[in-house]
C-alpha cells in the first residue's frame, strides 16, 4: 500500500509541475488542482497508513491518527475554494483579453510614450 | 480578574473584530457606501486600540496564550500574545488605519466591496500574527490570501487580471508546499502547537532528522514567496504594480508576514541559541545569500524603472533584501535592528506607493510613467512629501530609513561577511539615491506646458494629510530612536527566548535543550501520530 501511495502522490506532483510550467490558462488551473490532490494524500498519509481502525483512542495500537484527516478536511475545502477563484479570473482574462496566455500583457502606455519622444 | 486576565480574554478580539465588521457590511450595508465607511473606519480606530492595549498589557515581557475552547495546549489551538505579536498587530492596525482614511477619498467606490475585502484581510492578518500553531498559520494565511486576491483586483482591469491570475497561482503554489511542510513536521514529530513543537523538535530520532529538516527548509520556502526572497520575487512587481494604489500601500505589510513567520519559526520554535545544530542553523546558511540577493535584484529594478510605481514595487523586494539581511543574523542584535528596519519600511513603503498615486493622478495620460509631461497642480506640497519618503526609503538622514540602515549596519558588524553585507547596503543606497532623484526630477522638473490635475477647489485634501502623517510617523520614528530601539531589544530578546515561550503556551517548563531521542512513541498519544517508525530497541 505504501509503494502504491507514494508513487500516486509521485505521479500527481510530476504531472502537476509539467502542467503548471505551460504558458496557457487552462493547464495551470488543472495542474494546481493535481498538485492539491496530491498534497491531500500526502497530508493524509503524515499519519501513517492504517486500514480498518477507528480514527479514535481505544487502546495503543488499534487506531488512526484523525489529526490528519481533520487538516486534509480544511486543505480540502481551502484548495476547492482556491480552484474555484482561480478559474473565474481565467476566464475573465480570457474574456477581456481574448487569449489565455498567462503572461502579463505588455505595456501599451509606455509604448506610446516612447513613440511621443 | 487581574489586569494579565483582562488582556487574555481580550487576544480573540484583533480577530473576532475585523470578521463581525465584514460580515455586517456585507449583510446589512453592501450597497451603501456611507455607513460602510463609517463602520469600516471606526472599526480600524477601535482595533487600533485593542492593539495598543494588548501592546500595554504584555509590555511587561511576559507572554499570555489564549486557549481556544479552553481546550488544553498542545490539543487546542492556541493564540499566542507577546512583544512581537503585538508590535505587528500595532503596526499592521495603524498602517490599515492610514489607508482606509487615504482609500475613502474614492478609492474604494472604484470597484465593489472594498471595505468587506479589507476587514477580512485585516482577520488574516492578526490572525497570523497572533497564532500558536502551523496549521492554524496556514489557515489565516489563506484567509488573508483569499481577502487580497480580491482586493488585488479591486477597481478591474485586463491587466490587474492576468498579473492577478499570476499572483494567485503562485500563492496557491505556496500554500501547497506549506501543507507538504506541515504535514512533513507532522509525521516525525507528531505535533503542529508552535510550544510543542519547540520541545519536540529536539527529540527527533537521527534517522527522522533528514524529514524534519526537509520540512523546516520547506516552510522557509514558503515564507521566502510571501517575503519575495530572490529567486522568488518576481510575482511581487507584476502584482503590486497592477495593484490599486491604497491595496498596494496594505499589501506593504504582507511581505512582512513572511518576515514575521520566519522570525517566528526559526528564531523562537525551532532556533535557541544554546546549541548549533537546531534546524535554525540548517536554515540560517540560506537566508544571508537569498537577502542580499533580493537587495541587488530590488535595487536594479527600481535603477530600471519607466514608472513610477514599478520602482515603489521594487523598493519593496530591496527594502525586504535589508531586512531579511538583518532577520538573517538570528541573534538579539540583528532581530532589534530588523524589528525597527521592518517597522520602518511598512510606513515608508505604504507612504511611496500612496505619494505615487498622488502625482500619477495629476499627470492626465501620462500617469507614473516616467517621461517628461505638464507640471502638476499642488507640485510644491506633493514634491515635498515625494522628497522626504524618498528620503525615508532610500535611507538619508534625517527619516527613520538613515537610522533602520544603521542600526543594519551596526547589527552586522561582527558578521564573518561583514565587508559584502556592508558593500551591498552602501552601494544600494548610492543607487537608489540615483534612481529616485532621476524620478524627482522627470517627474517636477522636467516640465512644460499648463498645469494639470486638480484644483484646491477640486482637490481631495485628506489623501494629502495621510501621506504627510505618514511622512510624520517615520520622522517620530526618528526621533523616539532610543526608547523604540529599546523596545524592539526586549522584542528580539523575548523572540529568542524559547523556554519562555514553551512555558508561558504549555503552562510548565520543558527541557528544550537537546536530549536523548525518545525511545517510545510518544507520551501523548493523541498528538503523535500512531506508530512513530524507528523506536530504537524494535
């Protein structure tokens, strides 16, 4: 089970940071929200990989940690809000700029004023 | 109840104030600008005031937590009242104060719901600076985040969008590294409670170390991106450029959430000077180089500069380079001088963007682009106050700035790289003094034409007063030099001192020093995470 986590978690990061360093809109949005999946699982796994226990105190051995799962509960929410915002501004740019590139537009203004000079 | 009992109950209130004011404006008044800004303003006074109470009570140098719930630390999330959080919660309480009365003039009717955005960045921010916990840092840090990318895009605009899209990829970037940090922290040491961390830190087993110290260079990374280290500065000109001027001028302070976050981490949790191998000192290597970096790099952009608000920007990433030069020295002496550096700069980063504005709004098409156009209408008033913060932020004498450097300077003067330290900070200086004189004169001198700009007739008088009271309180800054110096010096002393801190948050004195590993798990289970692997005798 470790080796099948640690390479999900491996896997998500590599294709996250392929899809984060593209020039457009679009793949950043789904790298980010790879990235957080694998974030999540990570967190979730900092309590250590336990099957079939209650995520409470009965006695030593026989629990999970809920420490972990309560923090990937917040990341969870906090990321999805993030994704949310993150595509409206996408979008937007889309929509005024008419491209998606996410590269900064360049400055008309002091384009014109070189050209008064 | 005893005065120390008062202020405890009170540590909630920098938080729970600025969310009750959002939330009502945004229920009751959202379409009534008026009573927004007349709650929105006497809602700053009276957090300005909280903050100076809670300055009052702890200025005795003992360090009050407040226990969420009453739960028991290290189970519960604790808020944490000391020097250092309480300057910060003065200083963010007083610069947001001087931009919401500079914003009223009209800013904030440019786009919509900029007090509502403003109050909620105000939660995120004391939050930060009050918490005990990781976890609960990571969570105000997304509270303010989420409140700036909405006010970062205030008053609209293609580019303020795409330079927006940019700010909060990196941040959502940011706060991924921080959650693998913390979760890293989490499984060897199976605590996130800032106290207990400190304690726990230095039971870590040999072969867990390796995680730990990852964790530790993990969280500085994250807290380089809000500090804008080099290489990782280059969202911070794009946004702060883009950015309306009075959500520029309060964005001043974010930069310093990194700043305080490091100081926090890795000067009171994880550093102590006692000993050479805490995970401060696998940190520390990094933050010198980073820093005088970030002051080269900041420096060149602002010679670089076209315009006027490209070089307020840069002067925040050099301003940040002298600060994390002196945060970097990590002893009481450095910590003093970039407690005052840091202070110093807040109000005269804050006071040039807002200057700025002030004469971009005068200058019809051509804006804060440095080219030659019509002289501005009352030039000798806003030229005198571009003077002085130029003054302020390049660091001559007679503003706070000259007296940050040298306090720097004096700080690192027993450092082994003395002679780069001091070169860089002096060479700096030299070109900032070029750069901004350049822009001076561009900007009032090299006119022709007719007047342009508002009238006195016309004209909003109370932006000017702001920006002059700004220019005033880093001229008090100046002058109080000694009592303040004195304070930061029992700040930086109580930052360092960790046992205190561990007691004062855990109610009993812990052996921070460095010990045995531990041999069992942990002794309490709810806090460590089930099976620690390793346990020596397995």
């Amino acid at each position: 089970m470790e080796l099948l986590v640690a390479s999900a978690i491996g896997l998500m990061t590599a294709a996250a940071v392929y899809l984060i360093l593209q020039q457009r809109t679009f793949p950043i949005v789904v790298g980010l929200t790879l990235l957080s999946y694998a974030v999540n699982v990570f967190l979730f796994s900092s309590g250590r990989l336990i099957a079939n226990k209650p995520p409470v105190i009965s006695d030593a051995d026989a629990y999970t940690d809920p420490l972990p799962q309560a923090l990937v509960l917040t990341a969870i929410v906090i990321s999805f809000g993030m994704t949310a915002l993150i595509v409206v501004l996408a979008l937007r740019g889309f929509l005024e700029t008419a491209t998606d590139t996410a590269d900064l537009p360049e400055d008309e203004l002091l384009r014109d004023m070189e050209d008064d000079r | 109840m005893t005065a120390a009992n008062v202020a405890t109950s009170w540590i909630i209130a920098p938080t729970i104030l600025p969310a009750i004011t959002a939330a009502v404006m945004i229920l009751v008044w959202r379409r009534d600008i008026q009573m927004q800004r007349i709650l929105s303003v006497a809602s700053t006074i009276a957090l300005l005031g909280i903050a100076l109470f809670l300055y009052g009570a702890v200025s005795d140098g003992q360090t009050d937590a407040y226990r969420l719930g009453a739960w028991p630390a290290p189970f519960g999330i604790v808020l944490v009242l000391d020097r250092l959080s309480t300057t910060m919660l003065v200083l963010t309480a007083g610069l947001a104060l001087a931009v919401l009365l500079y914003a009223i003039a009209g800013w904030d009717k440019r786009g919509r719901h900029f007090h509502t955005l403003f109050h909620f960045q105000l939660l995120g921010l004391n939050g930060a600076f009050l918490t005990g916990d990781i976890f609960n840092l990571f969570v105000f840090f997304e509270v303010m985040l989420i409140a700036s990318y909405g006010l970062m895009l205030h008053g609209g605009g293609a580019r303020r969008l795409r330079a927006g899209f940019q700010y909060v990829a990196i941040n959502l970037i940011a706060s991924s590294l921080f959650l693998i940090a913390v979760a890293l922290i989490y499984g060897v040491a199976g605590t996130l409670n800032m106290a207990d961390l400190a304690v726990k830190a230095r039971e870590v087993t040999p072969d867990n170390q390796a995680l730990l110290q990852t964790g530790a260079l993990l969280l500085l990374l994250v807290f380089a991106i809000k500090a804008a280290f080099v290489p990782l500065h280059w969202w911070l000109p794009a946004t702060y450029a883009a950015a309306s001027a009075p959500v520029a001028a309060l964005f001043a302070i974010m930069t310093k959430v990194g700043a305080y976050a490091i100081i926090r981490v890795f000067g009171t949790v994880f550093g102590d000077s006692a000993s050479g191998d805490t995970l401060a000192a696998v940190v520390a290597p990094w933050i010198l180089p980073a820093a005088i970096l970030t002051l080269a790099a900041g420096t060149a952009g602002i010679l670089a500069s076209r315009r006027l608000l490209d070089l307020a920007a840069f002067n925040t990433v050099a301003s940040m380079g002298i600060l994390l030069i002196a945060i970097g020295q990590f002893d009481a002496d450095g910590l003093t001088a970039a407690l005052y550096y840091l202070v110093h700069s807040t109000i005269a980063g804050a006071a040039l963007f807002l200057v700025v504005d002030l004469i971009a709004e005068r200058r019809g098409d051509a804006l804060d682009a440095l080219v030659p156009r019509n002289p501005i209408s009352q030039a000798p008033i806003i030229g005198t106050l571009f003077f002085l913060i130029a003054l302020a932020v390049i660091g001559l004498p007679p503003l706070s700035g000259f007296i940050g450097k040298l306090l720097v300077l004096n700080a690192t003067y027993d450092a082994s790289q003395k002679w780069l330290i001091w070169a860089a900070i002096l060479v700096a200086s030299l070109m900032m003094t070029i750069a901004f004189s350049r822009a001076g004169s561009m900007v009032f001198w090299k006119v022709k034409g007719q007047v342009t700009g508002p009238t006195w007739a016309t004209a909003h008088v109370m932006p000017m007063i702001v920006v002059a009271l700004l220019v005033a309180a880093s001229a008090s800054l100046a002058v109080f030099a000694g009592p303040m110096t004195k304070m930061f010096q029992a700040t930086a002393v109580q930052a360092l001192n960790t046992p205190a801190y561990v007691e004062a948050v855990l109610g009993r004195r812990d052996n921070v020093e460095p010990q045995r590993p531990i041999t069992t798990p942990a002794e309490s289970a709810t806090t460590s995470p089930a099976p620690v692997p390793a346990p020596a005798e397995h």
